[in-house]
C-alpha cells in the first residue's frame, strides 16, 4: 500500500510497502517521477490515480530499492554513470534478496517479481551546468526543475531542485543514515564538499534559499538548515577520528553522527 503526502502544490512524496520513498512532480502540462521504489505495488496505476499528465521516469541512481518499479514502465533516465550499477542490481541475486527481504517485512511480492523485465532505462543528458555539475532544466508548465548529476552515494546520482519552493530532492546523496561506504561511493570528504558546492550554487543561482528537503528514505519534508548543518558537522577532524562500524563486509566502514542523522563512509578511501 502507498502512502502520499502532499508537500507542495504539485509536489506528491509517495512511500511505498518497503518503506522507501519517492516523488511525484507535477506542472500543468507533464509530471516526473522521482524514482519507484521497490516495485512490488504497480506504481505506474497508484500515480495515475495521482496524474493524468504524462509522466518521466528519473532515477536517483542505480540501487534495486529506487528502480526495481521501473519494471511498471516501458521508458525510464538515469544517468550514464550508473547503467552498469542498474544492470547488476536487477539481476536475479538481488531480486532473490529483495524477494527474502519482502517476506520478512510480511510484503507480498508479485507473482513475476523474478522474471519481470525491466528495460534498460535511457541515458539523461545533461546540456547545461550547474557549478561543476551537469545539468538541465524542465519546464513541467509553469513549474520548473533542474536536474543535476552529483556524484556521491554512487558515481551517477542525480538529485532535483524546484526553485519555487526552495526543494531539494537529494535521492541517496543524503539521507537520515547517508551511506558512503560502498565501493562506487565517493570519498567522503569528496562528497562533502559536492553537496556544499551544489547547496552554494543554486542559490547563488536561484537568488533563494534552499528551505526543504526530501529524502528518499523518509517520508516527510525536512528543512534545508538541517542539511547544511550536518555538512557543515562533516569536518575532516571528526571523519578521521570516527569510530568504525561493523557493516558486514570487508570494508573499514566508519561513522560519525549528528542528532538523528548518521554517516556512514568507507574510512579507508580518506586516510591512508
């Protein structure tokens, strides 16, 4: 069942059985949608419940719990960086995860969750620049986005801002537990300075401010003071000294938090 929450006009964040979140964003002539969840609820049908306007499908990036609903849709983006990222993590070991992960949250998954297919999406391309950053800007009918391509959580990852209402839609490049550790994730202090950099550059741009945020791994807007802060808590000092975390894997997975917000980062890629 898919829970929505209507933030802004035009602006749905939608939650789906997993847990995982998504946006809806809607102007008067096209809408987009902000990734899909894990794709056991047909996404395509609850958003035409939401829409009549044709919708695009972005991807954040390539991990099985933002596009594996992708399956609903016969045309998706994402971007270039992550197309191999999105090839691995629809294969049949991840869904068969995704599948025991399903069952032991009590979700029922689909019939065809392992066979379904799922076209390969199409490469977005980025004319313009934001900062450093590539990026293009939508007009969705009197409602703009620009789409920009931050590299963070994987080397592909895209986030949106709408500058009507000083939103920023940060997919996994921030989140209430931010993960930097995996082996395609940049290095922290990397990523650290990208967000600063793109925080800076948008309202430089935009002559606003950056007032909320959504992440993809909660449901509700959250205020963009809160991001800055916890960037700004990021200092060099404190990912040096954080304790490690046992993730698992074979990888020096360290964290450091700030209130309810944590991160966790691959301690090796930053200290030698």
């Amino acid at each position: 069942m898919f829970q929505a929450n209507k933030v802004f006009p035009g602006v749905t964040h939608i939650t789906d059985s997993m847990g995982v979140s998504f946006t809806l964003i809607e102007g008067s002539e096209r809408a987009v949608l902000f990734d899909t969840g894990y794709g056991m609820e047909d996404v395509r049908a609850y958003v035409g419940t939401l829409t009549a306007r044709p919708v695009t499908v972005l991807l954040s990036h390539g991990h099985h719990d933002h596009m594996l609903g992708a399956r609903w849709f016969g045309k998706t983006c994402l971007c270039e960086e992550d197309m191999e990222e999105f090839r691995e993590r629809t294969g049949e070991l991840q869904r068969t995860k995704v599948m025991r992960q399903a069952a032991e949250q009590g979700v029922q998954a689909p019939a065809d969750f392992m066979d379904a297919e799922i076209p390969m999406p199409e490469a977005i391309r980025f004319p313009e620049k934001t900062a450093s950053f590539e990026s293009r800007t939508e007009d969705l009918g009197g409602l703009e986005i620009r789409i920009i391509h931050v590299p963070g959580h994987t080397p592909g990852s895209i986030v949106v801002y709408v500058p009507a209402y000083g939103l920023l839609l940060t997919g996994d490049d921030w989140n209430p537990c931010t993960w930097m550790w995996f082996p395609t994730s940049m290095r922290a202090d990397g990523w650290r300075e990208n967000m600063k950099e793109l925080i800076e550059a948008l309202e430089a741009d935009t002559g606003g401010e950056i007032s909320a945020v959504l992440c993809s791994h909660q449901p509700m807007l959250r205020k963009g003071k809160e991001l800055k802060d916890f960037l700004a808590y990021m200092t060099d000092e404190r990912l040096k000294d954080a304790p490690a975390v046992d993730m698992g894997a074979p990888i020096d997975t360290h964290h450091v938090q700030k209130g309810e917000w944590t991160l966790l980062f691959d301690r090796a890629k930053i200290v030698k």
